[in-house]
C-alpha cells in the first residue's frame, strides 16, 4: 500500500518508538510536539462535528485538538490494537476517555459526565511527519453520551 507520493518505505520500529507516540501524545494535550509530528501541509480527511472546515495545515489539527480539549480537558487517548505499517501509511485503533467538561452545542449532559468512545487513524507519512490524515471516530456514540442523541 502504497501511493505515487511515497518517499520511501517506512521503517515500522522507527515509527512505532517516535512517530506514533509522538501522535498520541499530541492528542492528549502535547502541541508542542506538533512541528516535529505534522508536515507543515498537512491534509485532513475528516468530517468535524464544530462544523470547521479548514483541513490544510498543521494549525488545522492543532485547532481541532484544542476544541476537543476545551470540551473534554482530561482527554486520553490510549492505542487499543496496532500500530500497522505498510509502506507510508500507519493505521492504529484507539480508545478516549475523559469526562464533559460543557460547552457542546446541543449537549444536556451535566458537566463531569464520563465520557468514552473509539476511532481507527490512517496516517500517511512522509518525511518523517504525518503528512495526511483520515479518521474514523465512534462520533454517535460520544454524541448519545453527551445527550445530543437518544442513547
């Protein structure tokens, strides 16, 4: 798997004792660790529920991370199967969990309510850096725990 952008095969060790933790660190709060993480022009492939739709750029992720921070602070995100590498792509599987802190449009969860749900990340790297992004996110799930949906 493969693409016409590739650089290079990555080397799997390499990306599962820097790159990937360097990643899940990112989410769980460590932005300054996205200069050495993110390619500068990377491309998101996601659907955000904040309804933004800047998705080119490391601040476009950095931003993303913060909104999700500001309504859940305590946020971890932990790898529950991988990492996989084939060629230039990463995919890992992970579990979050944290509690609601407020501020969810449509949200009658009360402040403190436990929150958890999953997601699978497809990550293109080059150069060293996540380069592209695909996620697919258990959003229902979070949403129903928040009361924006019935559960």
């Amino acid at each position: 798997m493969t693409t016409a952008t590739s650089t290079s095969p990555l080397n799997s060790e390499t990306t599962s004792d820097r790159l990937v933790p360097a990643w899940i660190g990112l989410w769980n709060g460590d932005l300054e660790a996205a200069s050495s993480v993110l390619a500068d022009n990377l491309k998101l492939h996601v659907a955000r529920v904040d309804g933004a739709t800047d998705d080119t750029g490391a601040n476009a992720l950095t931003s993303w991370i913060t909104v999700m921070r500001t309504v859940i602070p305590d946020i971890r995100f932990d790898i529950e199967i991988g990492p996989f590498v084939d060629g230039d792509v990463v995919v890992l599987r992970w579990i979050a969990s944290g509690h609601y802190a407020a501020g969810f449009p449509g949200a009658t969860s009360p402040s403190g309510t436990p929150v958890r749900f999953t997601g699978t990340d497809i990550l293109r790297v080059a150069h060293a850096r996540v380069a592209e992004y695909w996620v697919h996110a258990d959003m229902h799930v979070l949403l129903a725990q928040l009361g924006v949906l019935p559960s």
